[in-house]
C-alpha cells in the first residue's frame, strides 16, 4: 500500500484505464488481491494496483 492510506486524494495515471488524469479517495484496502478501491465523486468507485495511482 506504500504511502497511500485511507483518505489519501490520488491520480490514476495509468494510460490504458478510462479514468485517467481522474483524481478520487482512497476508500478502502484489499489485502488478499493488493489492490486500493478509489472512489471518484459521489458514487463511482474502482479498485486500482499501486503502481495505477500517484498520490495528489
């Protein structure tokens, strides 16, 4: 999980993915598949690997 915790506003800079350049929060840690679960707005939310979000 790195630096990024609960709460921490990220980018997705991965390329490939749809919400690219989209800023969200860091709502929750899957620890069985490694992945954070980023929530953009009021409802949308996805899960993104580490290496997919930079900290804003």
């Amino acid at each position: 999980m790195g630096d990024l915790k609960i709460g921490t506003m990220v980018k997705i800079v991965d390329q490939k993915d749809g919400m690219h350049d989209q800023i969200g929060a860091v709502v929750f840690y899957d620890q069985k598949n490694e992945k954070l679960l980023v929530r953009f707005g009021g409802t949308q939310q996805l899960y993104y690997t580490v290496d997919q979000l930079q900290q804003y």
